[in-house]
C-alpha cells in the first residue's frame, strides 16, 4: 500500500479517537452530581430527676442564700410648709370677673411679698374660667350668664415658724380659697442618710435570727437593693394657734421610712 494513503488512513483514525474522548467529558458536565446529604446523630435530652431524699443538699448546685427586707425610719419635726391658696370671683361678664380676680391676686402676691416670700417660692398652679346660665320657664337658655374665675398659686414657705403671718396676710388680702398646707424638709438627705443605716443594721438583724433558726451563718453580702416607698409620714402633732385665720394649723412631726432588700450567702 501507498504510504501516502497509510499516513491518511492514520490521521483519521487519531482525529475520530480524539472526538470521542472529547464528546464523552462533555457529556459527564451535563449529569448532575447527586447531592450527598451528611449523616445527622440524633441528641436526647436527658429527662431531669429529683434529687434522692438521701442527697446532701450542699452537693447540689443551688443557690444558698437569705433574703431579708430591713427597714429603718427616723422622726424629725418639719422646717418648711407648701400652701395652695387663691381666689375665686363671679361677675355678669368675663371682663368684671377676671378684673376682679386680677386685682385680688396682686393685693395677695403684694402681702405674700411683705411676709418674706420670694417671687421664686409663688407658683401659678391654676387658672381657669366657666360660665353659668339659667333656664327660662320654656327650658331654653336664659340670656343672664354668670362668669367664675379661679386662679390659684402655690407658696412654699421656707420659715414655718411664719407660716400663722404668711396664711392670715393671704387672707387679708382677700384669699378665698385655700385647698391644702403640707409640710416637709428643706434637705432631706441626712435624715434619709440616717433611715438607710438603720435599714442595714436592721437587714443584717434579720438574716441573723434566720441564720440561727436553720444552723447556719451568715455569709458576705450579695447583693442589695434600695425599696422605693413614700418617703415622709405624718407622726405626732403639734397645734398652732391661727386666731382669726381660719383655726389651729398642726405641722406635727416626719417620719423618713425607708426600706432596704438585701441578699446574704450561707457559709
């Protein structure tokens, strides 16, 4: 045979051997590979179980502590009053009531200010204006209406010792209403200072006769916590004579309470 034809022959034998091996990796891109999902261990949650009654509670890993609530209170007399007063008019019309009103509240600003009080202890607490009209025979509204006005201040007096002078020149001054006195302290800080010592002392006492009733000690402190409460309350009271000024007014005493929650570990 021709050599010529042989090299043919054997060309076309590589060329096809190539195409095949080439159409067969094309192919395997075009099957999808199966996903392989991973193996999953199932976890068991082990069922809790009381402790045996012979189990030595130390050994548990519980909490071991006691809880108490101390108290602490301490009685002081007041050294400053908070009074609402003010006036009330009426008039056929707006204009004679609030004028009315006006001028009775600058003659009880001027008295209040004769009396020591600062311009900064006098608050306008309220004001305010209604309107009142009748009924004729036919149930429709009559034509007459009558005007109330009310303005009321707040007047914290820092002497109690000159609260009898402050109320009688408010009512001199034409003060017709006067809807509460309170009393307090200028600085409370010592005395709730002093009610917190107490609440402590108290707290420990406490955790102590638990202690001793269970037979066991007292530990260091965990934890502690203030109990917000009322602050002051009204004790014991004294009188002052108010003469023409509407009667006794009695400041009697203060008792600053406060309470303390506080957490002890067991040795």
């Amino acid at each position: 045979m021709d050599r010529r034809v042989l090299r043919i022959i054997t060309l076309l034998i590589v060329l096809t051997l190539i195409g095949v091996f080439a159409w067969s990796a094309w192919a395997q891109t075009l099957t999808p590979t199966p996903a392989v999902t991973p193996e999953v261990t199932p976890t068991v949650t082990p069922t809790p179980t009381a402790p045996d009654p012979g189990t030595d509670i130390t050994t548990l890993n519980m909490p071991r502590t006691i809880t108490v609530v101390g108290r602490g209170s301490v009685s002081v007399d007041p050294d400053m009053a908070v009074v609402t007063l003010g006036v009330q008019t009426t008039g056929t019309t707006v204009r004679e009531a609030t004028d009315e009103a006006a001028e009775t509240m600058e003659a009880i600003l001027d008295a209040l200010g004769e009396e020591g009080i600062d311009d900064a202890d006098i608050q306008t607490l309220g004001y305010n204006m209604r309107v009142d009209r009748g009924f004729g025979p036919d149930r429709s509204p009559d034509e007459e209406a009558t005007y109330h006005v009310n303005n009321n201040v707040r007047v914290t007096v820092r002497d109690i010792d000159n609260l009898e002078a402050v109320l009688e020149a408010a009512i001199d001054a034409g003060a017709n209403a006067i809807h509460g006195v309170s009393f307090g302290l200028a600085e409370p800080e010592e005395l709730e200072a002093k009610a917190r010592e107490l609440a402590a002392e108290n707290a420990l006492a406490k955790a102590q006769a638990l202690a001793e009733l269970h037979n066991v000690e007292v530990g260091p402190v965990v934890s502690i916590s203030e109990v917000i409460t009322g602050g002051f309350m009204p004790q014991a009271f004294e009188r002052l004579d108010m003469g023409g000024a509407g009667g006794p007014i009695m400041p009697g005493e203060l008792e600053m309470s406060l309470q303390l929650q506080v957490v002890y570990a067991i040795q």
